[in-house]
C-alpha cells in the first residue's frame, strides 16, 4: 500500500532529529560539569524537541516511535540526565531505523499534477459516465508512477463502460464484455440495419457519422491493445502507455458530447 505524506513532514523529524543530536552533545559536556541550573535548562531542551518529534510521527505514521517518546516526554523533569541521555539516544536509532525500512518515491512536477487530477478525464466524462471513474482515476494514477501495463488495463476497463452505453444506446443488451468481437460484431450490424431503415435525415446523418466513428475506434482499441493487455499478451513503456491514455481520454471526451449512462 502506497502511504502519501507531505516531504516537509519527513523534514521535519529529521531538524528534530538533528536538534536532539545537539542535545545529546551538550549533555555529555554537562556530565564533565554538572550543575542544577544546567541540568533543568538541558531537560527543557529534551521536553520541547520531544513533543516536537513526537507529533512529527503522529504525522508520518510511526505509531511506536511516538508512544515511546511519550513515555520518555512524561518522566523527563524527574529523569536523571544519564537516563534521559541513554533513552533519548535509543529512541534516535529506532526512528532511524523505521525510516531506513521505508522506500520513498518522488514524482515529478507533471506527475505529481496527474497523481492529483481528481478528474483527469475532465468532470463530463466523469458525470456522463461514473462507473468508469474509478479506473480513470487508477489509469492516471499509474501512468503518473510508472506502472504503465497496469495504466493500459485500466484504460481500457474504462473504455467498457463506454461500450456498454454505447451498445444500450443501441438496444443491444444481450451481451458480455468478455468478448469485444461479439458486441462490436451486433453493433456494425445494428448500424448497417439502421442505415437501411431510417428515414433521410439530417438527424440520421449525424447519428451514424458519430456512430460509425465510434465504432471503429472501439474496434480499433480491441484489436491493437485490449486483447493483449486483458490476456496478459503485452507489457507497455511509457512512450506506449502515454499514447493510449491520451488516445483514450479524447475518446471517452468525444464519446461523453454523446452519450450518458443511464442513471448519469
């Protein structure tokens, strides 16, 4: 499971970390001298960068570390300062080791703007066809983090929903979506059947240009990426993967000028 977390809160536990270092350093200066008023001003220093270090894991997700720092937050004023300083010291190594455990991605601006896009197929497509949003959302997401094949089997997951409209508009609802060729297939069929039976009209004119197109390039997309992809015939780079999205997205952009679901 990919975690999200802002860089700057990662910044953060390591200035704490850094400034706990410090204090580790002038209290063994402090052990060679000791002092009451030393010794109070060094576990205010500790006090104050551990509740800063403990919240900074809150935020990061490193729940052990910071019920630990708790714990040693809690005793610090009645702490001997040698205590203190080992505790403090092992509490350091933990988060660092916690931290070591974890691999860290960074996206670029571009793809950081596209793992963001809430819709990145534009709110139409969106709103005309909501059981596709969530594989538009996951085609984005993995173009933007370089998981390409998956990015293709998720465009083409939204383009069965295209589909499926597309055909319903159509009246044709005894189908699977198993099988593309079987739909695309009774499609061109409907499509030649209502070449021959509508009235002559504008409106007819338009409905089977639009139709006409559509149908090819659902054909299109079957032929040169949806059998590959969905039986594990194809992997994909980006320069692929960044081709069929767009191809992809300007389809379900044209076909949503069109076309709703049902219940959209």
């Amino acid at each position: 499971m990919l975690i999200k977390y802002d860089q700057q809160s990662y910044q953060d536990i390591r200035d704490t970390l850094t400034k706990l270092e410090s204090i580790l350093a002038a209290t063994k200066a402090f052990n060679a001298k000791p002092n009451s008023v030393k010794a109070d001003h060094l576990k205010g220093n500790y006090q104050d960068a551990l509740l800063k270090l403990e919240s900074h894991c809150q935020d990061v997700g490193l729940i052990d570390s910071a019920k630990t720092i708790e714990d040693i937050t809690d005793s610090v004023r009645e702490a001997d300062l040698e205590i203190l300083q080992s505790n403090v010291s092992l509490i350091l190594k933990q988060i660092n080791r916690q931290l070591e455990e974890r691999i860290f991605f960074v996206l670029s601006p571009r793809n950081s703007s596209l793992y963001k896009a809430s819709f990145p197929f534009g709110e139409n497509v969106a709103l005309k066809f909501p059981s596709a949003y969530f594989d538009t959302l996951e085609a984005t997401k993995c173009l933007a983090t370089g998981r390409y094949t998956s990015c293709v089997f998720h465009l083409m997951r939204t383009l069965e929903s295209g589909l499926r409209v597309f055909a319903d508009n159509l009246d044709i609802t005894d189908f699977g979506l198993e099988n593309w060729k079987v739909i695309t297939d009774q499609i061109e069929k409907k499509l030649k059947l209502l070449e021959e039976t509508l009235p002559k009209s504008q409106e007819k004119s338009d409905l089977l240009q639009f139709a006409n197109e559509a149908a090819k390039e659902f054909s299109h997309f079957r032929i040169a990426w949806r059998n590959h992809v969905s039986h594990s015939r194809a992997s994909y780079v980006e320069e692929e993967a960044l081709k069929i999205y767009d191809h992809v997205k300007d389809f379900m952009i044209h076909l949503s000028t069109q076309l709703k679901e049902k219940d959209a």
